[in-house]
C-alpha cells in the first residue's frame, strides 16, 4: 500500500483511493475517537461516522491544508457531536461510564495484583477527571497528551490560534491538579 492517496481520485467517488485512505487513517481516527470517548463502542461508532462524513464531503476537501489535518478536522467534530449528545443524555440521567478495557496499565506483567489494581484506580481517576473538563480544553489536553499533535496540529484540527490551543491545554492542566489530589497523579499530567 502506498502512503500517497490519490486525492484526485478519491474526490471522484473512486472506491480503491477511498479504501486506502481508510486503511491509512482508521487507526489513528479510532484512537483519537477513544481519546476523546473514553468508550470502545462510541469510538468504533464515531470512527464510522468519520469515514461517511468524510467520504461525504469529499468534494469540500480544497487542498488548503494536508488531507491528515482535515481527517482530524471532521474526527474532532464528530466526537464534540459525540461529547455533547452524551452530556445531553446525562442531564436526563443516563449515566455514561469508563470503559474498563481503556484503563489498562502499562507492564502488568511486572507488578504485583496489588499494584495493578491501585494503578488502574489511579488510571480511572486521571480519565474521570479528563471527563471533568470543559470541552475544548478536554480535546485539545486529549490530542496533546495522548496522539501527541503539536499545538499547531491542534491548532488546525480545532480551527483556533495557536495561543487559544496553549491557552486552553494551560487551563486543563491546572484544572486536572486541582482535581487530582494524590501527588502521584499529578505526574500524569
């Protein structure tokens, strides 16, 4: 498989180039959806959504910017749709919870049960309290922390400045210290 994707193509309807954009970016979309979910199913789920939306508007794709970088675009979107429809079913109380299967730990080979199992509390702790920030803080502190953008990939996933990205990844790491007491899950952030 080639890593160039012939964008020509691809706008065309033409199936093969779509195919190896998705082989190309379903495994980064499916992570950044988990990062930004925290559930496996609504990351499966958005991750699906992304590639229709972007087979969709394929036509809209002008070239401005790299293909990689519109991807995140419409994964960023359609997992704020995500957020704010979970949030919407939390104010008529359905409750929404981790997936477990997300809080894995490092090496557990290497630690004992006990240690296991006080590293994934703090593991649900951390991402409870990720949860607790506010949306655009809890994205761009996601695609900082966990898939490792720049502030300037963040920056053009989420159409804001540079200093707004810095701002806000500022704001949640002071947010989540306040929230994590346990000087150990302080590192984390």
């Amino acid at each position: 498989m080639s890593k160039e994707i012939d964008i020509a193509a691809f706008q065309s309807g033409n199936i093969q180039a779509f195919e190896q954009l998705v082989n190309l970016y379903e495994h980064k979309v499916l992570n950044m959806c988990w990062y930004l979910l925290q559930n496996k199913e609504e990351a499966e789920d958005a991750t699906q959504d992304v590639f229709i939306s972007i087979y969709q508007s394929k036509h809209l794709f002008k070239g401005d910017a790299q293909l990689s970088t519109w991807i995140h675009r419409i994964t960023t979107n359609k997992c704020l749709e995500y957020i704010r429809k979970a949030n919407r079913k939390k104010r008529f109380g359905i409750k929404v919870s981790i997936d477990e299967s997300f809080l894995r730990v490092g090496n557990e080979s290497q630690l004992n049960p006990e240690e296991v199992l006080i590293e994934r509390e703090r593991s649900k702790a951390f991402y409870l309290a990720v949860q607790k920030l506010s949306e655009n803080q809890r994205v761009a502190y996601s695609l900082h922390h966990f898939d490792d953008f720049s502030y300037k990939e963040i920056s053009e996933s989420m159409n804001l400045s540079i200093s707004a990205v810095e701002s806000l990844i500022f704001r949640a790491k002071q947010q989540l210290i306040k929230q994590l007491k346990d000087p150990i899950q302080k590192n984390w952030i």
